[in-house]
C-alpha cells in the first residue's frame, strides 16, 4: 500500500507556485529562496528542486502562468467589445489583479527565455494587440500596426508599473480603469475625436 501524501503531483506543483506568489509579493522575485519555499509549503527541501529544477524554472512557470491567464484576458476583451482602448484597459486590469506575476513576466534575466512553453504563451499574449492594431489600420492608413502595437503597449505597461509603485500623482484619481482609459485615449486621436474614445474600436 503507498504512503499517503499531503499533495499528488500536480497540486503540490500548483501548491508551491502559489507560495512563489506570495513570495514574490514580499520580498520580491529574488528574495527568496527554494528551501524558503519548500518551508511555506511544509514540504521537503527537494520538492521545488524536483517540480522546477531551480529558482529559474520555477519564475519560468510562474511568467508562463500570467501570460497564458493574460492571453485569456485579452481574447476575452477583445471578443467581447472589439475596443483597442479596452484591451489597453485589460492589461492593466490584469496587472493590477496579478502583480507577483506581472513582476516576473517581463525580466528575462530571470526567465529560461528559449522555454518553448514561455514562447509559446507570450506569442498568444501578444496576438490580440496586433490584431486590433491591425483593424485599426484597417481604417486608417495613417495607422502602422507594429509601431501602434508598441506604442499601445508602452502606455499600458507604463501606467500599469507606475500604479503598482504608487508613482502617479493623486490627480489621476482612484480608478485605474478610468484613469488608463482617459491616458490611453490620446494614442487613439488619429482615429477617433476625444468626444468618442470610450467607443474606439
């Protein structure tokens, strides 16, 4: 007869992502360590080494994790409203609601960044913002879709970061949602009047 075991494979691997989280959220993506891991899930030492193989791997599932929620969000957005601002308005969404994750998607210093599974997951992160930069141009020629997708993303990403640091004036409010959208407006302005930029599509 086997052993019982606190956890079978895959919740004990979800277990000790779950505790990286909160690790992360404390101290930072680098200030902790396996075995401080190993201890918040009362497990052995060997644990994350055998899930993950190292801290890297470990950040690595954790980074493949937000982008593949994150993609679901985005198609979700971009589904249900056809809006390039509200997919904007997505992503910080998705920021603000996963910030361990988000700390950790876009270092690749601490990532196995030729992770086939990561590449994977950030291609389909990244494919609902092309393609609405890609319908955006389709309306307007003026619109080249890689630089709008890159300037989209800036704005975002930026007002994302700068809301989780607590760096924005308190002029822009308590809202995050209105906020970004009022901000990420001006990208917009080519193709919509300022009067209309809550029905940009």
């Amino acid at each position: 007869m086997r052993d019982a075991r606190p956890y079978h494979h895959g919740a004990l691997r979800q277990t000790l992502m779950a505790h990286a989280l909160e690790a992360i959220a404390a101290a930072g993506p680098t200030g902790w360590s396996l075995r401080d891991l190993a201890r918040r899930a009362g497990v052995s030492h060997a644990a994350p080494a055998h899930h993950f193989g190292d801290k890297t791997g470990l950040l690595t599932a954790v980074a493949i994790d937000g982008y593949r929620i994150l993609a679901r969000e985005l198609e979700a957005s971009w589904r249900e409203t056809g809006s390039a601002l509200e997919l904007g308005v997505a992503y910080v969404r998705f920021a603000l609601a996963n910030p361990a994750a988000f700390e950790v998607m876009y270092r690749p210093h601490l990532l196995r960044i030729d992770d086939p599974d990561l590449l994977e997951a950030q291609e389909a992160a990244s494919r609902p913002l092309f393609t609405a930069m890609r319908h955006l141009a389709s309306r307007d020629p003026s619109v080249e879709p890689v630089s709008a997708a890159v300037a989209a993303w800036s704005i975002v990403h930026g007002f994302a970061t700068l809301w989780l640091n607590g760096d924005l004036p308190p002029t822009v409010g308590r809202d995050p949602e209105a906020a970004i959208r009022v901000a990420a407006a001006y990208l917009f302005r080519s193709v919509h009047p300022p009067a209309t930029v809550t029905d940009v599509d």
